[in-house]
C-alpha cells in the first residue's frame, strides 16, 4: 500500500484493538493481497472445474466454492470467464451468502445487491430452482448488475432499481432468506482501493449507519416467519457493526442472533464510548452480538468483513404491518427532503404487452432446442421483449423493474430474435444445434472478438434426428460451456457476440 492510513482511523482502531493487536493489524497492510475466484456451480462441478482449471488454485476454506489464485494470473482474460464459469471475487466477501444457508427452491432478496457478486453466488446455491430478487438503488450500478447475472446465467433472477421501502407493500413476509450487504464506510477496502480512504475522510460513519439501520428494519418485514437475514459490511467500525445490530435486536423482539463459528467473535465491548452511546442498547442484546463475526485481515487471508445472522421466530410475524412500516419510511423519507415516487407511478416497466404472438419463440425453440428451458405458460411480454418470470412472483406493478425475469429475446416484425442472456443460460445439452471451440483453439478466443469464423458444417454439432440443413442459429460453446450465439451458413459463422461484451 503506498498511502498512509488516515490519522483519525488509526487512532480510531489502536483504541480499539488495543496497541499490540493493531500492530499485527497495521502489518497485514504490508502482505502481498490475496486474490479469489468462485466457481459458478450453476454451470460447472466445482471438482470439476478445479481439476481442469488453467490457473494454481488453493481452497478458500470458508466458502465451498471459493479458491484463491496467484497474483499475476489473468483469470478475467481467460476464455472460461466469457462462459461465466467463475466469479472473481475478494476472499472475505465470499463468507456472508455461505452463511445464509440459501437452499434450491427458496424465495431471496439480495437488498443492495451491485455489482452482483453475493447475487451470484447466490443463483449458484439456488441451482435454478425459486425466486432471487436482486434490488440496487444506484441505475448506473445496476447495469453491471445485470450484466454479470447474465454471464454467469442466472434464469431465475428479477432486478429491481427502487428503494427498499417501495418494496415493502408487494413483499411483506415473503423471503425466506434476505442478504444486507450494506453501504458503509468501506474501512476493508482501504488496502484493496486506495481511494476509499478519501471517501472515508468525506463521509461520516453516521451518515452510513442511518441507511443501515432502515435496511434492517425494512428487510425485517420482507422476511417470513422462520427465515434469515444476513447483515454484513466491509469495514471494521462498531458503529455500523455492533451497534446496528444490537439495535435491531431490541427493536424487533422476533429476532436473535444465530451464532457463527469459525472466525473471530463480534466485539459487545465495543459498544462504548466515544464510539457508541453504551447507555443505548439492553444488556442482552449486547451479550448477542458476540455471537456476530469479524474476519480480520491479520487472522486470515482476506480484506476483511463483518457478519451478523438474524433469524426470525416461526409464527411471531413481523413487528409491523407492512403497509404501515412502509407509510412511515416514506414519510421518513419525505421528511428529510426526498420524495419518494408515488406507488404505481415513476419509471416502472410497462404493463405486460397483450396480443404478442409467441408463434416465432415457439418455432425457435421447436427448431433449436431439445427441451423448453422456459415454461411458456410463465413468458410475460413488455413491448416486444420476451421474459420467463419466475414461478411464485407477486406482482410487480409500481416498482422499477430492470428485468422481470430471464430476458429470452425480441418478438420482431414476425420473427424472434434470441437474446445473449439465453445463450448464457442455455446448457449444450440444451441446443439441438451447437458449434463448441476447444478454448485452445485460436478461433475461441476470434469469436469472442467478433470475428466471423470458417466452420465446416461437419463442426456443427446435431440433434441426431434433425434432417434440415445446418443453416441458422446456433449455439457456440467453449469447451462445451455456452458463450453466444452465431449463425451458419455455407461453411461461415456470422458472429452475433455483442459489440460491448468482445474480448478487447
């Protein structure tokens, strides 16, 4: 790290930690960092990828998934990046979507969910099966937001761009897990961004610890009996650590900690001053949060995180009726200045289109799959755009909608046109037509270019009782893993990988 530590954040940790721990905690920033990949077992066996991967890998030993790979290996100019089977992700981060347990099937909210590495992961861990709902508030974030779930082919996903407290009304108990990766003062990355450490001197601890504590309670009333939040920051304050959640617990009396095991113990006696008014929380609560975690980033290899598991009793409900804990955070809201847009109104998506005809998705999908990875019964249609919304979703009408689901193409003057994020989504399996490159074959590394490639039809693979020509569509694949589309015709493949996603 070559910027000294802001003075008023070394004072602020020799205090807490005391001077011979912050040695050792002043001495990590002099380690060489560790860099970590995930692997997306939505598309490939973490075994398998390990067995065959091209960089030097050691397991992360927190994360099922995760592994660090030496500095100095390229794994985002690898072609198996451009398939989407791994997310490259800092090794801390890796720890909060392990603890909240997620299992197929289930209904989850990732709340400030950008750029979509936790979201990711926890697609993976959903295997296809239920509801992830992934919220941003930030537009010009939720664009990578997108675009990393479509690379790592997330079918079952639905993006929202709204504030959480527009949320409430159509969500009251309806998750069974909710990750809070929450804005904070970013204390973590100071070794990993150098530049946060000018933010950190711009913005007060206050300021972040304000948003985190309206997160909390706004997730409480989207959780269902039963379910689990999981609260986690990337900074070391306890202000927005310890303090959020003793808070919380003596707030919502539905709650207590699930205790974590395995890294170092939250810190109750932090709760003090000049850091956190001692006088402001019960003495349970404040015994509680040691059962939260701290992973340090001179106890493990890692930036550093902070991780509290809240679960909800089964059958107390919710501390509030949705409807009204919504009114009284936008009346919050209104109160400080920011005038939330009216329900049903701003920029929502389009009702769903009516009188679409689906004929030339279904002669697609006749023509070029093997089986139907959408059910047609759950296609919604906003304008000439194509979504498989997931099973189970309630309706959506008045939020700010990014996707209402898998984006599966365009219904164009009579013709469909398939969309790059049903390529990502797609298996091999999948396509009754398909061209798959060996990611040593220089012609991979041209398609992703977007170079137009000599492929004789004998390369196209086939459904074996398909007579027609090889001509049209097709799925390319690198190694078998899906990459985009490309359309054969006499012994040239026309590419149709998408300008802002080339290999550059």
């Amino acid at each position: 790290m070559t910027k000294p530590l802001p003075p008023l954040f070394r004072e602020k940790m020799i205090d807490l930690l005391g001077e011979n721990e912050f040695e050792q905690f002043l001495t990590s920033y002099e380690d060489p960092r560790s860099f970590g990949l995930r692997v997306n077992t939505g598309k490939v066996d973490r075994d398998e990828f390990a067995s065959q991967s091209p960089f030097h890998l050691e397991a992360v030993t927190w994360a099922a998934e995760g592994f660090y790979y030496e500095e100095g290996e390229r794994p985002g100019k690898h072609p198996y990046y451009h398939a989407g089977l791994y997310y490259i992700q800092e090794p801390s981060a890796m720890a909060p979507v392990e603890l909240l347990q997620v299992k197929p099937g289930e209904r989850v909210l990732d709340l400030c969910a950008a750029p979509g590495g936790k979201s990711t992961q926890i697609a993976a861990k959903l295997q296809g099966e239920g509801v992830l709902v992934v919220n941003d508030i930030h537009s010009d974030r939720v664009k990578a937001l997108v675009k990393n779930l479509e690379l790592l082919g997330v079918r079952n996903a639905v993006v929202l761009n709204d504030k959480p407290e527009r949320m409430l009304n159509v969500f009251g108990g309806y998750f069974d897990k909710i990750l809070i990766d929450a804005p904070c003062s970013g204390e973590g990355m100071f070794r990993k961004e150098e530049e946060m450490m000018g933010q950190w001197e711009r913005h007060s601890v206050q300021e972040f610890a304000a948003m985190q504590r309206e997160l909390l309670a706004q997730a409480a009333v989207m959780l269902a009996p039963g379910g689990r939040i999981v609260y986690s920051t990337c900074t070391f304050s306890p202000e927005e650590n310890e303090a959020q959640i003793a808070e919380f617990l003596d707030k919502h009396s539905d709650f207590a900690v699930v205790p974590i095991e395995g890294f170092a113990p939250g810190r109750p006696d932090w709760l003090r001053e000049p850091w956190c008014d001692s006088n402001a929380y019960s003495s349970k609560a404040k015994a509680a949060v040691a059962g939260t975690a701290r992973l340090w980033p001179h106890r493990l290899r890692g930036e550093g995180h902070y991780v509290a598991v809240l679960g909800k009793g089964a059958g107390t409900g919710a501390s509030a009726n949705a409807s009204d804990v919504a009114a009284d955070f936008v009346a919050a809201a209104e109160k400080r200045g920011g005038r939330p847009a009216p329900r049903g109104k701003g920029r929502a998506v389009a009702a769903p289109s009516t009188g679409v005809s689906l004929e030339p998705l279904e002669a697609f999908s006749g023509e070029l799959l093997r089986s139907e990875p959408f059910a047609l019964g759950r296609l919604v249609c906003y304008g000439e755009h194509a979504y498989a919304s997931p099973a189970g979703l309630p309706e959506l009408h008045g939020l700010k909608v990014v996707r209402p689901g898998w984006y599966i193409g365009a219904l164009h003057r009579g013709r469909f046109e398939p969309s790059h994020a049903l390529a990502m989504g797609l298996r091999l399996r999948e396509a009754k037509r398909a061209l798959s490159l060996a990611s040593s074959d220089e012609r991979a590394l041209r398609y992703l270019k977007g170079e137009t490639l000599e492929v004789a039809e004998s390369e196209i693979l086939r459904d074996p009782q398909e007579t027609q020509a090889a001509k049209g569509y097709c799925l390319v694949c690198i190694d078998d893993h899906p990459v985009g589309w490309g359309k054969w015709l006499d012994g040239m493949l026309k590419n149709e990988y998408p300008p802002g996603w080339r290999w550059t």
